[in-house]
C-alpha cells in the first residue's frame, strides 16, 4: 500500500487531507514523491516561518540535540531561558511559560487571568468575553472560549465560564462586562480561523480601556499573528496598546512545537511552584530553534514583509474573481466569486499550495518568500480567481 493508503488505515481520521505527499522542501518551494515542485504559500499553516530545512534553523536545532534533546523542567537549561530573555527584551514583558502549542498557550492564558482574577476580586469572578467567529484551540477549554458554535456541537458540555461578542461592536462589549463578573477579555488581533479579519483600532482601545477600568485581563492571542507574520513581531504592537497577557505559538520555533504564554508586570508573579506546568514546555531543541528564528525578526525584515502584503493586496484588490483581501502583514484571506476549494485545487495542480479559512482562500507564506516567487505565486492565484 502507498502512504495514503497507509494513512487511512492507521491514522485517525480526523483531517481531509489535500491528494498530496510532500517529501522535501527547500525555503518557499515544496516537493512531492514524484518530484513536482511547488510554490508554498501556507508555511504549515505559519508555522515554517524561514520556509521548509532553513540553513539557520537546521543548525541551531543540530547543535542542540546533538547536546541535549531534553531534561524537563526540573532542571535549568540555557536555551529556555535565553529564548525567555529575548522575548521579555523585544516585548517589554516580565515573565514567560513555555509550553508546546497554541492551545496549551492559551490553557495558560486563561488559567493565568482567573487566578488573577479569584485573587484581586473573588473565584466569582471567571467569566471571560472572547469574540464571535474566533477560534483558540481543540481542547475542552480553548473549545469553549471558541465563539463558533460549530466547534462545540459534538464535545458538550464544554468548560463554562465563556460569553462571546461580536468583534469591533464596543457598546456589546462593554453591556457584557457589566453583566458579567468578569476575568479577562480574550480576543486575536486578527482572527485567522474565522476569515482573516483584523480587529479595528477603536475596538481594541476600547477593550484595553474596560480592562483598566475595571481590573479585568486583557489577553491577546497571537499564536498565528505572532512572530513576524503581521508585519510586526507581534500584531498588538500596530494598535499601540499593551495586553496583560500574550499567547503565541506556531512560527515561534520554525517548525517544531513551542507554545508560549508572556506575562505583563501585572501578571509575572500570579503563578507560583506546583500551579502550572508542562513536561515538554521548553524543550531544549525546540528553544534553540526559536532563537534562531526571533534573532533573525528584526525590523528590516518586517519592512520586507510590509512591502510584500502591500504587493498582494495590490495585486489581488481588483482582481477578476476577487470580491475582497483582508488581513494584515502575510496572513491575508481573499474572498473570491468562484468556490475557494476550487481555487485551491487549481493552484495545487498549477505548482502553489494555497489553503482556506471559512470560504476564503487564505496566504500565508514565509516570511522570507523571494518576491520573484511571490510574483508567480499571485499570477497562479490570480488566474484561478479568474477560472482561467
């Protein structure tokens, strides 16, 4: 049997997986079992942040588990508190839980704000206000803080403690923090899942202002938006506002799983020993991979990512078969007149690898995508919008 048939018959079926194998990649070009290259514009779901076998990030990851794959937390290591260093540095935050994805981010994230919470007001307060059309993981909690009542369907009850407004209404969101006892507001600055959509200035100010107003956490979740992918390592810095907390994971380590969960100066000292934990959290090798990627997000970068978004929005804005590009930076979703899966099948069969968030085509390349690639990418794409 070949693999798919392989897959099948061993592996849960829990994904519609595209009628592909890759085998090998190189940056931004991917390569199948019969040795048809393509243009990869979704970075493992911007995850591969350098591309796919980034010489950088090979090494980094080499030394390190040629020195020490793992120890756990009950020791010291240097990769986990280097990484912490930096992030704290480039952030302004205090302290750092590593744990090994954006669920478990987020976990922490919102354990963090009601234990913030039950100890300044009282465990009646635990309610926490995300948005409509977000999403923040597959685990029973992240589940319920998910405001997309298709996810919830199947695995009832869920966590409770979850109420959910629309994104950029301020008067829906300040009736709910008086109606709620409230932890935290929780929301992505751009929602990834939920078609690509970034939140508006005015709207995030508000909810920075509520939670000031009234001891509340603002959370901030940045596992697809962190990392450079917006045009800024982190997308909260384009608002001009600071969240009390931030969840990142995805592209932070370029390829192996990191989740991370920064604390303000407000919430560094809400854990204490014993309180939260994570036998893999700060894994050696996958720190060492995130280093290599965070030295290398400096601010030239991000100007390069800024020019590239402004091409494809240029490029895409009007169109054939385009109706609308949101998003900020390389995460960008397009809807389009013809069916999105449709489009998807014809740029794979024409060499590019696009994938889909709702009923948008949605883009996210690596960060270091060459523009002559990006160029080819955009007319394949352009092409299908158009069905030619």
């Amino acid at each position: 049997m070949d693999v798919k048939q392989l897959d099948g018959q061993y592996i849960a079926g829990t994904y519609a997986r595209f009628p592909l194998q890759i085998v090998s990649g190189k940056g931004a070009l991917l390569t199948d079992e019969q040795g048809k290259e393509y243009i990869d514009m979704a970075s493992g779901i911007a995850v591969n942040t350098f591309g796919a076998c980034d010489p950088v990030w090979v090494e980094a990851v080499t030394k390190q588990a040629n020195t020490l794959q793992h120890i756990s937390n009950l020791y010291y290591t240097n990769p986990c508190v280097e990484l912490a260093q930096m992030l704290c540095e480039k952030t302004g935050m205090k302290k750092v839980f590593f744990g090994n994805s954006g669920a478990e981010a987020n976990e922490c994230a919102i354990k963090a704000a009601r234990l913030y919470a039950a100890n300044q007001k009282g465990k009646e307060y635990y309610t926490i206000i995300t948005l409509q059309n977000s999403f923040h993981g597959r685990t029973i909690t992240t589940l319920a803080a998910t405001g997309q009542d298709g996810f919830h369907n199947d695995f009832t009850p869920l966590t409770e403690g979850f109420v959910y407004c629309p994104a950029n209404d301020i008067e829906a969101l300040t009736a709910l923090v008086k109606q709620y006892k409230c932890a935290a507001i929780m929301m992505e600055p751009v929602q990834g899942e939920g078609g690509v959509l970034p939140l508006t200035q005015e709207f995030v100010t508000a909810a920075r202002n509520l939670c000031d107003e009234n001891d509340m956490v603002l959370i901030f979740d940045e596992v697809q938006t962190g990392n450079g992918r917006t045009g800024s390592l982190y997308a909260y810095m384009q608002f001009g506002i600071t969240p009390d907390v931030v969840s990142t994971a995805k592209g932070l380590a370029g390829g192996l799983p990191l989740g991370a969960t920064l604390l303000s100066e407000k919430m560094q000292n809400v854990f204490k020993p014993g309180s939260h934990g994570s036998t893999f959290g700060g894994n050696p090798v996958c720190c060492a991979g995130a280093i290599s990627i965070l030295s290398r997000l400096t601010d030239d970068l991000m100007e390069e990512v800024k020019a590239k978004s402004a091409y494809v929005f240029e490029e895409l804005a009007s169109a054939d078969g385009v109706k609308s590009v949101s998003g900020m930076g390389l995460m960008i979703g397009i809807e389009t007149r013809r069916d999105a899966s449709q489009i998807v099948a014809d740029c794979m069969a024409n060499g590019v690898l696009v994938i889909k968030a709702k009923n948008k085509v949605r883009l996210l390349p690596p960060l270091n995508i060459t523009n002559e690639q990006l160029q080819k990418a955009i007319a394949v794409l352009k092409a299908a919008c158009k069905g030619a």
